[in-house]
C-alpha cells in the first residue's frame, strides 16, 4: 500500500506561484496514476490534474488549463503541481492522489482514485 505526503503549500499572492509535491513511500508510484484534488470547506472535492504512469497523458479541470501543470518523477517517487497565476478562489486544501492501474498511457476515471495524502493547505490572498 502506498503512503503519500504533501508539501509546497502555503500563503501567496493572487498571481503567484507554488509548486507542490507528493511524496510517495511504501511502493513505487510507477504502477499508479496519480492526481491531484482539491477542497474548501463545505464544498466537494474537486478534480484538478492527474497523468497516466509513464507521464505521457495528463489532463486537467478547465479552470487551471494553462496555468498549471502536472508532472512525475517516477525515480524519486514524487509527483508535483506547478500552479501559477493563482487566483484567491483557488485557496482550498490540494490532496494528492493514487490509483493503481495497469494502463501505461491511459488515464484513470476521475473517481477511481483510491489512496490519499493528508492534503496540504494553499491560501491565495488577494
């Protein structure tokens, strides 16, 4: 089973920029797609980014095409998020994610998602 943590989060400026990482232990994350999500409270998780296992695929939620973006290092068992041009109504919790897939280049459904981190907090002020 795979255990992940977050970090990178932190307060910014509407504009700025954060990169987040996910750092995976236990098992190697090159048998897991792996994503990103987010929530504020009293609202839903929602869907931001997630790439296939060998980082050929990736997609994204509308709102953050263009400004953020996903990527993997399978040797260091991490996955990060560049956000820029962050905006205050992106402040939520950002939660990494993992599904184990057999799938290569194929993306998950956006619920098969199964293992999580604890989530860390980005606060964008404006």
């Amino acid at each position: 089973q795979v255990q992940l943590v977050e970090s990178g989060g932190g307060l910014v400026q509407a504009g700025g920029s954060l990169r987040l990482s996910c750092a995976a232990s236990g098992r190697t994350i090159s048998i897991y797609a792996m994503a990103w999500f987010r929530q504020t409270p009293g609202r839903e998780r929602e869907f931001v980014s997630h790439i296939s296992r060998s980082g050929r695929s990736t997609d994204y939620a509308d709102s953050v095409k263009g400004r953020f973006t996903i990527s993997r290092d399978n040797t260091k068992n991490t996955v990060y998020l560049q956000m820029n041009s962050l905006k205050p109504e992106e402040t939520a919790v950002y939660y990494c994610a993992a599904r184990q897939t057999s799938y290569i280049y194929n993306l998950p459904k956006k619920n098969e998602y199964d293992y999580w981190g604890q989530g860390t907090q980005v606060t964008v002020s404006s």
